[in-house]
C-alpha cells in the first residue's frame, strides 16, 4: 500500500487516510475480509511507500519447521519477514525513536519499525562520506552537505532543505528481489542513493491550486507542485557539479540472503560509470538500479537495471560474476527466463528509462547458450 498524496506533506491526513496507508494488506482471497495489516512506516512523508510486490515462501526455520512467509522490501532498506497466515513478524522490527521536529502544520510520528534485515546504513552519513570525481566536486559536496538539515533515517521535511538517505528512489525499488528456493537464498539488488527535499512555502510561482491549462511535470525530480497543501517540494538526488552521486561509491549492489538465518551472505558492486560520467570510466563503481534480478534453477542470477547498458550474470553461491552483455539501451527491466524444446533462454526488455537518465529504445533481446 501507498500514501495519500501529496507525498512529502500529511498535515491534512485523517485517521481513516492513513489506516491502511504505507504498509502491506492481506485479504482473504474467498471473501475479500481483511486478514491483517502491517504498516511499514507510520505518517509517511517521505514517499517510503512499498515499492514492489511482496515475494511469499516457505522457509525452513532453525528448529526444522516449515514456516509460510511473505517477505516485503521497503525503500527504506528494511526488508520485513512476516508470518503470512497472522502478518506477525517472522524477523524483529523494533520500533525506534526517530528524528522530530515536522514543518509548521505537520507533525512526526514518535517512532518507526526498524527491521533487523536490512540494507540501510548501521550509522548516519557525515561529511567524511561525502565523495567527487575531483577535489573540487568533492567540496562542492561537502559543502552543499552541511547547508542540509539531516539526523539521519526519517529527518523530517523541511524549508531548510532535507538531506533524505535513504532517498525516496529507495534501497529497494519496484523491480523486488528474486528467490532460490532450492538453496533457500534471496537475491537482492539494493541501492543507495542519497536525495534531498526542499519543501517551498505557497507565493509567487507558486500557487495554492494549478493555473488554468497546467500540466503536470511528467518528471519523478525538480518541482512537485502539492497542489492543496501548504507547500510544494523541490525533489533531486543528491549529485555533484559534474553529475554524480555526492555520496562515496557504492550506490549499488547485488547481494544474497540466507532464507534460514535471516542474514546477508554476501554484497557485491555492480555497473560502472561508462554510460553516467563526462568520464567513461570502467570501474565497477557500483550503480544505482531500477529493475529487479531473477535466478534460475541452475544457479545463475541474471539482472540488467544498472544505470551502465548491461545484461549480466553472476554465481548465485559467491555472487562471482560469469557473463555480461552490452545492451542497445538502459535495461531497466527484470529479466526473465524460457525453455524451448530443453533449450533455455534469458530475454530481457532494453527500453531504458526517462527519470533515470538512460538510453531509451524499444528493444526485447533474448539470448541463449550454443547448441
């Protein structure tokens, strides 16, 4: 479940508004009754909806039992685990106190569920994480850094500027992760890309309702008008004068999660900056990604949502990397998988994406082994 919107303000939320707001819903499927509720964030403003559909499993616990589990992965970093016969946590997610202190009108919740799976970051970031190209950008950054209010996770909105880290892209996105349920392994593919929010009081160009014949921004960055609300918002990532992520590398990884311990076995960098950079560099800087990994029953991960036009395959045990190949245009898009006649096949669909600044095209590719 999502947010009412406008997303980076809720002063005019109702109880009813957010019941079901920011969260993931069970009905049963015979009646359409409510089974239970799980809400991932409480008073989101920060667009920390859930991104993606939930994966469900059967996962073998330490004891030996099969437990049925749904597993949601929020843009936070938190990945929740809950038992999806109740909605009861499988994995602890305590609540937290948070950073207070919400624009005039809007208020924070006290706390906010932190599930102990997770991707997000064990500290806050300062200035010392702040990264460039060049010593210059690199101070650019720093600089720009501390002109922003940032307490770390869920620092309020603000007129000062927030920095937001997660960023509202999230650490997960809507292409989800994928399953090994042979080797009771999930494939994941988080990102970690900084963002800032401005929220602008209404004035002059910027008008309580829209102007006749306005028309909307079409852009998931730069000015969100709320329109009915006391404030707009100026929405970015968070990049240096020539064009990269302040924040140091990675901004992106491929990792695996061990189904029975609940624990990250392993992270790897994946994409370089040669389709981002003035610089086309080839180092596996770690990209950020929209797009998810799919794995096979061979044991091969296979995922194409770098911000670098590649299809790539990695070792689902080590997360070695085995194969890649050049697209014609972003891959941002989950791959996925066919036989014909014993004969497997990967497509994948290169269409690039307009918000994240990749190649477009109106490819579908397929590849296969040699007979």
């Amino acid at each position: 479940m999502g947010v009412k919107t406008p997303d980076i303000w809720g002063g005019d939320r109702t109880p009813d508004m957010e019941r079901y707001a920011t969260g993931v819903l069970a009905l049963h499927a015979s009646t359409g009754k409510l089974a239970w509720f799980y809400p991932t964030v409480h008073h989101d403003l920060w667009d920390m909806d859930q991104p993606s559909q939930p994966t469900l499993a059967d996962i073998t616990d330490k004891d030996g039992k099969t437990v049925p589990v749904l597993y949601a992965p929020a843009k936070t970093g938190n990945l929740f685990v809950l038992d999806r016969r109740t909605g009861a946590l499988v994995v602890p997610a305590p609540e937290m106190p948070v950073p207070q202190g919400a624009a005039p009108g809007d208020h924070v919740s006290p706390t906010q569920p932190f599930s102990q799976l997770t991707f997000r970051p064990s500290k806050n970031l300062t200035d010392a994480d702040m990264w460039g190209a060049t010593m210059y950008d690199q101070l650019v950054c720093r600089v720009m850094f501390h002109k922003l209010r940032y307490e770390g996770t869920f620092t309020p909105p603000s007129l000062q500027g927030t920095f937001v880290f997660p960023g509202n892209l999230g650490m997960f996105e809507w292409g989800g992760f994928a399953l090994d349920t042979d080797r009771q392994i999930a494939v994941a593919n988080p990102i970690a890309l900084p963002f800032v929010s401005r929220l602008i009081p209404r004035g002059p160009g910027n008008p309580m309702e829209p102007q006749p014949g306005a028309k909307g921004s079409g852009t998931e960055a730069g000015i969100q008008p709320q329109y009915g609300v006391p404030y707009g918002v100026t929405l970015n990532p968070f990049m240096s004068p020539l064009g990269l992520p302040c924040k140091q590398p990675a901004w992106g990884y491929i990792a695996a999660i061990d189904l029975k311990t609940n624990r990250i076995v392993w992270k790897k960098r994946i994409g370089t900056v040669r389709d981002s950079s003035p610089i086309p560099l080839p180092f596996r800087m770690g990209m950020p990604m929209l797009g998810g990994p799919m794995v096979t029953a061979g044991g091969v991960i296979f995922i194409g949502a770098t911000a670098d036009n590649y299809l790539r395959a990695f070792d689902v045990n080590d997360g070695k990397l085995l194969w890649q190949a050049r697209l014609p245009a972003g891959g941002q898009a989950t791959p996925m998988t066919y036989s014909v006649n014993g004969r497997q096949f990967v497509v994948i669909a290169a269409g690039g994406h307009g918000s994240f600044g990749t190649k477009l095209g109106d490819y579908v590719i397929a590849y296969v082994l040699p007979q």
